[in-house]
C-alpha cells in the first residue's frame, strides 16, 4: 500500500516553491483578462484537479515563476515572442512545450496528467487529475513519456470561466 502510495505522489507532483527575483510571481488581486500594458502578452497557469496540496512548478525559457495546485492559478506577463514553457516535478522528468504569444493577448495554460495511455485510462486521469484544453505539442517525446504533468492550452474563450471558479495564488 505504501509503495503505491509513493508513485501516486511521484506520478502526480511534489511540493515546489520558489523565491528570490527570478521565481517571482505576478498574482492578480481579482481575474484581469488581458494585461495591463498593451505591449506585453499575460500567461495564466492553472491547475482545475488533481490531489490538493501538491504543487506544480512552472518554468518559462528555464527560470522559475511560480507554482500552482489544486483549484488555483497565477499569471504572469511577457512581451510577445516563442517561450518554452515547462511543468517541473522533483520526481520525474520535466514537460517541456513551446509556445508563440502576441501582445495584447491572454494564454490560459492548464496542468494535467500526460494523456498517453488507452482511451480508458485517459478517461479516468482525466477525471481526477486533468486539465481543460489540448495537450500541448512536447519538445521531446522522451521526456514526456517520463513526466508527471503536462500542459495543456486551453482556448481563450474559455479560460476567464475557467479561472472565475479558481483562486490567484
């Protein structure tokens, strides 16, 4: 029982924080859909399910900006260009994704399980520990195949209800 135990929680996250300036978090006090500055894009990072208390570390191009589980979600803002995003879990290997943003806009990122398996094992990980949206492409196969959480973009007509149900981090 407790093995299995210990590769639910390998499979599905560890605690992370972070701090100093580099793992700095922009938190909205209340949802604003787009960014205050025009020349900027502003990325959402959520989490709908999953186990409460673990916690998913977030990357952008390899500097940490914040973590998120259960039921929450944090933003931050960056000017337009192609960003490779990646979801960190101490225990397994790191989800890697590229994505290409445009100033003005919002992007909603979801963390969820990895959807390779069979239809029906998708349908169950879905259940308890997806994420809204498609899964993103990942940079490398190998890596995804090992990793615990991906990431998934969900569309921009959604996100805002998505994240009205959620709290900021």
């Amino acid at each position: 029982m407790w093995a299995l135990t210990l590769c639910v929680v390998a499979l599905f996250g560890g605690c992370v924080t972070s701090s100093g300036p580099e793992g700095a978090v922009e938190s909205p006090v209340r949802f604003q859909p787009k960014p205050q500055d025009a020349r900027l894009a502003r990325l959402y990072f959520l989490r709908e399910r999953g186990y409460p208390g673990m916690a998913t570390s977030i990357k952008v191009d390899g500097q940490t900006v914040g973590s998120v589980s259960k039921g929450f979600y944090f933003s931050v803002d960056r000017p337009p260009g192609r960003y490779r995003l990646a979801s960190v879990n101490p225990l397994a290997m790191d989800y890697e994704s590229e994505i290409q943003i445009e100033a003005g806009r919002s992007y909603y990122i979801g963390l969820g399980v990895l959807q390779a398996g069979p239809t029906f094992q998708n349908v169950v990980n879905q259940t308890f520990a997806g994420s809204s949206g498609e899964q993103m492409r990942p940079t490398s196969a190998l890596m995804a195949g090992f990793s615990a959480v991906a990431l998934y973009q969900i569309d921009s007509t959604q996100g805002p209800a998505i994240l009205s149900q959620m709290k900021a981090q």
